[in-house]
C-alpha cells in the first residue's frame, strides 16, 4: 500500500464546477483498486453505469476485470467532451501514482488542469 498522508485520501472526492452553459456532461473519473493497489483513468458521460461495468467486468479481458472491485477516487465533472478527453490523457501520460494523489490532495491543480484544456 502506499502511505501517503493527505485528507482526503481515504474519501471520495468530487470535484464540478460550472463554467458555461455550454452541454458540459462528460467527467474524467479515477478509480483505486485495492486488489491491484492501482489506479484507473477514464472518461464518460455516465459515471455511475461506467463504475458499474468497471466491477460487473464488462470488459472481461480489460485490466480493470482484473481489480473489481473498484473504488470512486476522485470525479472531476461539467466537462466539454473533448476537454475531458484531453484531461484523462494528460494524466495517464504523468504515469505517476503521486501525481494521481495529488491531484486530490492539491484541488488547485485540477482547476489548472481544467483551465488549460478548456
């Protein structure tokens, strides 16, 4: 396990912010698995059925089959589709678990990460 000491950690945390009345339905959520002690990038317009297919192993030969069950870490939402795409790349291009930490630990470094792809 990593031992990290942050607030938030341990918690769900859900990050939305409404900039626009743009359609802004798309999120960029990570997941944790305890089983794989790892984590997952994703995005979708659907949070709830995606998680949901994350641990009822839709995908059966998927990597996320291998760590059900999976756990909400951290949900950014009210996204542009192609923002939340972008968001989701650069993150897993940081391939950095302490960089996924802190992005719940620091909420101002979402807000960047948000402002820069909008």
């Amino acid at each position: 396990m990593y031992s990290y000491n942050c607030a938030f950690q341990t918690h769900f945390f859900r990050f939305k912010i409404h900039f626009s009345m743009v359609d802004s339905s798309f999120c960029v959520y990570i997941i944790f698995s305890e089983k794989l002690n790892g984590y997952y990038v994703g995005t979708t317009n659907d949070f709830s059925k995606r998680l949901k297919e994350h641990n009822d192993k839709a995908y059966e030969h998927s990597y996320t089959s291998r760590g059900a069950p999976w756990q909400p870490y951290l949900l950014i939402e009210a996204l542009q589709s192609e923002q939340a795409y972008k968001i989701e790349k650069h993150i897993k291009n940081m391939k950095s678990t302490r960089y996924v930490m802190n992005l719940k630990c620091y909420p101002e470094m979402v807000l960047k990460l948000i402002a820069r792809y909008e």
